[in-house]
C-alpha cells in the first residue's frame, strides 16, 4: 500500500499540529508555587499530539508556522511484491480569525522510491498537495476541561501526477473532508479523540475513493516541559469496484516538548494490524512557533 500523500499532509500538518494556541500558555504554570493572594491557577496543558487532532483553536490575531518531516515505508503486495519510502517536508501556516476559529494551510515536498519485483526502481519528487482547513470549537467547558471542535478542510491537488516513468506527489482530484475533536484535561493527563473523512470529488485513475479515520491519544505532563503520549490510529480506505478496503490499526509513541513560543513533537507508529495492506512504520519531527 503506497500512502496518499495529501493525508499524510493531513496527519502531518493538521492532525499533529493543529496547534493550541490557548495550550501555548508557559507551562512552567504546572509547576506554579501557591501565591499568597491564593491558590496558583489551574494548568494550561499540551493538547498538540503526534498524529492526532486536537481541538483547541489559536487565539484571535494569533499566527503559528510549523515545520515538519515525514517519512513513511510500505510495500505493494502483488505477485511480486514492491517496498518504498516518502520523505515528506511540510510546512503549514495557522492564524486565529474570530474566538473558537481558526485557519490552516499546508504545502509539503515528497522524495519517493519504490523498488523489487524484479524490476527497475521508480522514483517521483516534487511539491505534494496543498491543504487548506477551518476549525471551529463549538463547545468550551472549564469543569470538566473539555473542549469539541469540528474541522473542514479542502485538497487541492497542486501535487505531480504519476506517470509511467515517475511516482506522482498527489492524489490527483480535489477532495474534501471533516473531523470532529475533542480535548479533554484531568490533573496531568490529557487525551484526544477525533473521528474523520475524506472524499475524492473527482474522478481518478485507480480505485482509490476516499479515507475514514479513528484515533484516540493519551498524554502525560511528566514535567512543565515535557508530555510523553501514545495513540491508537485507525485507517480505512474506501474502494470502488472489486478492490477490498484497505484497514490499517497503527500504535503510536511520541514526545511533546512545550516550551513556549515553540513546541516541539516527534513520534513513531506501528502498524500493529492490517488488512488488504502492507504498511510499514510512519515517523514524524516538527518544530512549531507562535507568535
């Protein structure tokens, strides 16, 4: 199964860092010594995770600019059988643009390569897929901390197309999608749960139709630096045809490192079960600076 790259833009450049402009606060207030005039006020935790959206928007006025890699391995099972490899870089550009709203854009770059089956490698590089995406926290609660938000967001395909001589970057057709998020805080802890899709609104050449995902994300704030977390990421996609859905169960480990006005993720999944696939390990490193 060869990724599609415009959701791994997606995973790289919203899901993980669909940024929390309000969790952005230093955190050094976890840690904050009890004050004379009362008690130190409750703490702002990390809501950002590796490959999970958050739903926590930036502030109104608000700007974050984010950098990431992404590389990713899989296989092309078949009667002979076909191994690659994307190096994705993407940088995606956030602002606040009313109270509980808030806009992204992304744009990456693939390197890929795809060799076996006995014949000669293939490779493709260029700029992938643009994504553009709108969040909107509907619901803010301060006991319990909960915050719900849904996301949609549009794919354009600016990305190179596969030919017989190259990988292609993009999908290839326009697709649009939707999540709804949720962020929860409780002490230390705080976890994500997003449910989502994505569907092509063109025609294409493969039988590729669109994307369903689940992932649920649990962290802890060890330190006012520093949240280990780990994630459970489903992925469905949806075929037309006679080709059998593609499902991917991916365990996820990752570290946050919030030390405002950056942050700091990186994080490893595994696919830890699958069919009609063959998937190989996701990595992610990002850097992320508000202002």
């Amino acid at each position: 199964m060869r990724p599609c790259l415009p959701f791994l833009l997606l995973a790289t450049a919203l899901a993980r860092p669909a940024l929390a402009g309000e969790a952005d606060a230093p955190a050094a207030a976890i840690s904050a010594p009890y004050e004379a005039e009362g008690p130190a006020p409750a703490p702002t935790l990390e809501h950002g995770k590796a490959f999970s959206g958050d739903a926590t928007p930036i502030d109104p006025g608000g700007v974050e600019v984010e950098v990431a890699w992404a590389p990713s391995w899989w296989a092309t099972p078949g009667a002979v059988d076909r191994a690659g490899q994307a190096q994705t870089f993407v940088i995606a550009v956030g602002t606040g643009l009313l109270p509980g709203v808030d806009l992204r854009a992304a744009l990456g770059w693939s390197f890929l390569r795809e060799s076996g089956g006995g014949g000669p490698e293939a490779r493709g590089a260029g700029v992938g897929d643009a994504m553009f995406a709108v969040r909107w926290r509907f619901l803010h609660l301060e006991a319990p901390a909960l915050d719900l938000a849904v996301v949609a967001n549009v794919v354009v395909p600016t990305g190179t197309r596969e030919s017989s001589t190259s990988l292609g970057t993009g999908q290839g057709a326009w697709a649009l999608g939707g999540a709804i998020v949720a962020s929860m805080d409780r002490g230390p802890w705080t976890g994500n749960a997003e449910v989502g899709w994505s569907s092509r609104i063109e025609a294409k050449d493969d039988d590729d139709l669109g994307l369903l995902i689940a992932n649920l994300a649990v962290g802890f704030q060890l330190a006012p630096w520093l949240q280990p977390e780990v994630e459970l990421n489903y992925q469905h996609e949806v075929e037309r045809g006679t080709e059998r859905a593609e499902r991917i169960l991916w365990a996820t480990a990752g570290l946050v490192v919030p030390v405002a006005p950056v942050r700091v993720v990186v994080g490893a999944r595994l696919p830890v079960w699958q069919a009609n696939a063959s998937a190989g390990p996701t990595l992610t490193a990002s850097v992320k600076l508000a202002f």
